[in-house]
C-alpha cells in the first residue's frame, strides 16, 4: 500500500479560523514568505493558495477590501487581469500544465471559502490529475510541498518583476 503524506493539510482540518480577512496585506512584505505572496503590483497582489486544490493554485486579489466586481476601479480591473495572465505564464514555466481552470466564487453559496475579498483562482491542470481520492476520501494528492512550490514560483516572479 502506497502512503500519501501532506502534512500541512493537518492545519486546515485543526487548525484556528485566523482572525479579519486572509487577503487583506499590509504594506510591511516581511510576512509575504509566510504568507505565501509572490508577487504585489501597484493595485493587486498574486499568491498561493494555502490550501490548494492542485500543485501551483495561485489567487490573484485586489490590495482593496471589497467583495463586489462591480466596486473594482478599472486601474483595479486590468491590473487584476495582467497578473492572472503573468501568473499563468509563470505556471507554463514553471510546470508545463496543460490547462487551467481560471475563475472566481462570487458569494458563499457559489463556494467562495474567503466570501468579503474578491479573488480570482488559477488553477493548474493536467490529464489525469483527477482521480478517486477527491470522490472517494475527500482528499487531494499535492505531489509538492507547498514551501518547495513558493520557492520555485517567487524566483520567476521576481523575475518578471526586476
């Protein structure tokens, strides 16, 4: 029998609802490492996903709190649509996926976990990547730690950035 380890998921099952709103940054970056931001533009910011559905599940968010599409300035609007299109040329680079899945929840009921912050997901895919263990066990496989993946997607942001 084969084991599947992830760790870190044991946080997410146990571990403490945290406090205001998860994509609400500061301007201070020395928590960015942590908080698993790669990449802050002028209006809007890229990160990781803490608790990805694939390897390399990136949101892209507005520095502003709002959870309405419509509240987006159009500066906000177009920035937010060039990073999903860098953020989706950084996952090309960095894993050759074969497709995405690129999309926002808008309200709890449609599945948006984090409901009061607009976000947009990137979502990584390739052929077989599904299989039974969502339907049978609710469990995904993520083949990487998700530290390793930060590591390797912040050298190509840094990149673009410079």
């Amino acid at each position: 029998m084969e084991k599947l380890w992830a760790p870190w998921r044991m946080e997410y099952i146990y571990g403490e609802t945290p406090q205001g709103c998860v994509l609400c940054l500061d301007e201070d970056r020395a928590n960015d490492r942590q908080r698993l931001v790669l990449y802050r533009g002028e209006h809007c910011f890229i990160m990781m996903n803490k608790f990805p559905y694939t390897n390399g599940h990136l949101m892209v968010s507005p520095f502003r709190h709002t959870c309405c599409l419509e509240n987006l300035t159009d500066t906000e609007a177009l920035e937010m649509h060039q990073l999903v299109v860098m953020a989706r040329g950084v996952l090309l680079d960095c894993f050759s996926p074969q497709g995405f899945n690129i999309g926002m929840n808008l309200g709890q009921i449609a599945g948006a976990g984090i409901a009061d912050h607009l976000h947009m997901h990137i979502v990584p895919r390739w052929s077989g990547d599904t299989n039974f263990m969502p339907v049978f066990a609710d469990v995904r496989v993520i083949p990487q730690h998700i530290q390793a993946t930060y590591e390797k997607l912040v050298v190509h942001f840094d990149r673009r950035a410079s």
